[in-house]
C-alpha cells in the first residue's frame, strides 16, 4: 500500500486559526467565544468549530462561561512556571539528542530558520516571530529522532504560543532570542550533546521567568485599571 501523507484535518486547521486569534491578542482574556461567528468567519460549518473548541477548552485556553458558551481563559503564572519547567527537561533531552544525531545536511537548514527568526524579529509580526520559534523548536525534535518528543510538546506549545503572543504584543522591544538559539544551534552542529542539553535549558529556565516578569506586570495593570 501506497503510505499517505499526513495532512490537517479541518478541525486541526480551525483549533490553529483560532488559537492563532488568541496569541495574537485578537481574542482577548474573558471574551466571550461565539461559535455561529467564528465559522462564518472561516467559511466552515459549526461541526469543527464545535470540536475545535472542546479541544481548546481541553487544553486550557478557554473555560465555560457564566450561563453557557465559553469564554477565553485568564493566564496563571504558576502554569506558566510549569508549563516552562516540563519544556525544560523534554527539550533538553530533544538538544542533546538532536546533537548526537547531527548530520551536515541539517547544517543549511539550521541556518535558513535562523535566518527567517531573525527576519520575523525585524518585521515585528507576532505571529511570524511566534512560527519561527515554533518552527526551530521542531527542527530540533526532527533532529532527535525520538518519536514522543513531538506528542510530549503538543500541548506545551499551545500554551506556549497564547503566552508568547500575549508578551509580545505589549513589549516595546521584543526580546531578541535569535542570537541564543543561534548558540543552541553551534552547539548541536558540533555534537556537543552535553553542552546543548544544558544551554537549552538555561534559556528556558531564562524564557520563564522573562515571560513570567512580563505577565505578571500586565496582571497588575489589568487590576489597578
């Protein structure tokens, strides 16, 4: 049998559309969610809608609201230090192993995410700099070659992403992360599987507590206004 290509189901690319609302502070905390608009908006029924937003609310990103419907959910620092201590012994696991497994074809590829990270950064687009993130992160998990990194990480980046977006989008100068994963990057090209663990997880154990600084100055905003 001919072996099929993965593809995303409708409702995988309605989870991504409207995760993608939130991150990019579209959807905002405590809006209420309503399902008949957001599938006019993207031109599908409500079916996937609905199972898009059962997963979403699995995950954490929205709750139900007073009544009925759903509403977007708050942040929870304490979830947010979590959430960054798991990515920190996973992706270190990922680093060192994606430097053990190091071959020079992976070399150009390395080099043209960081380069499209860095252009993302440049532009200002949340949501460029958000995918290019996401899109180094999973090269690393290629690299690895362990298939439960990726469905160990799934639902990390759906928070990762709403927290990421959030913080972005009220920072004056957004936090230039391309020259450590650039570091990260030497490090695995040169097969320093130990040295790549251990920086990885300084700079998630540094991400947290920046994102963590961050959310926490827009929570005491949010209450004294």
């Amino acid at each position: 049998m001919k072996i099929l290509e993965s593809q995303p189901t409708l409702v995988e690319q309605v989870h991504k559309a409207i995760l993608a609302e939130i991150a990019e502070g579209k959807l905002r905390t405590g809006e209420r969610i309503i399902q008949e608009q957001i599938a006019q908006e993207l031109g599908v029924s409500r079916q996937p809608v609905q199972q898009a937003l059962v997963l979403l609310k699995n995950q954490g990103v929205l709750i139900d609201a007073p009544g009925r419907g759903l509403l977007v959910a708050p942040m929870d620092p304490q979830f947010v230090r979590k959430m960054y201590e798991m990515r920190s012994v996973i992706e270190g696991l990922a680093f060192r192993k994606a430097a053990e497994n190091f071959t020079t074809k992976a070399k150009a590829r390395g080099e043209q995410l960081l380069t499209v990270g860095r252009d993302a950064l440049m532009r200002g687009s949340v949501s460029a700099m958000i995918s290019a993130d996401m899109a180094f992160h999973m090269f690393i998990y290629e690299l690895a070659d362990n298939p439960l990194i990726g469905p160990a990480m799934e639902m990390q980046w759906v928070n990762a992403q709403r927290v990421m977006g959030s913080v972005l989008l009220s920072a004056d100068k957004p936090r230039d992360i391309w020259d450590e994963h650039e570091a990260l990057f030497k490090l695995v090209a040169s097969g320093d599987g130990v040295g790549a663990e251990l920086a990885a997880r300084r700079h998630l154990d540094q991400a947290a507590d920046f994102m963590i600084e961050r959310l926490g100055d827009q929570l005491g905003s949010e209450s004294a206004a």
